[in-house]
C-alpha cells in the first residue's frame, strides 16, 4: 500500500471513532436530576465537536482518495 492510502485508511478510522464516541457521549448526556442541565449541555457541546471532527476528516479522507 502506499502512504496516501494508509491516511485514507487512518483518517477512515478517525472518522469512525470520532462518531462512536459522540454517539456515546450523547446517550451518557441523556437523563434527569440535580445538575443534569450542565452535564447535557457539555455533552451537546463535546458531541458536536467531535461530529464535527469525524465530517472534516471523512472530507479529508476522500480528498486524498480522489487525488491518489
């Protein structure tokens, strides 16, 4: 395999564990009792970040299989 592959491959990866986590995260965040508005509020946030993270790499991902 060449290098642009293995990046695809580990951005590939990234992607994925970025979005099983905020998964994760978001379903930790449900619920209710004393001081919960804070902690799913900070899981929204946490979530979204690495939503976010995961589309910029999957975008990163192509990008370097469509230019290889």
């Amino acid at each position: 395999m060449n290098d642009a592959t293995n990046l695809a491959l580990l951005l590939g990866s990234l992607t994925l564990i970025c979005w099983i986590v905020a998964g994760a995260v978001a379903v930790m965040g449900t619920g209710d009792g004393l001081g919960q508005h804070d902690k799913q509020r900070v899981s929204e946030v946490v979530s979204l970040g690495l939503n976010l993270v995961g589309v910029i790499s999957a975008v990163a991902m192509a990008a370097i299989l469509l230019a290889a």
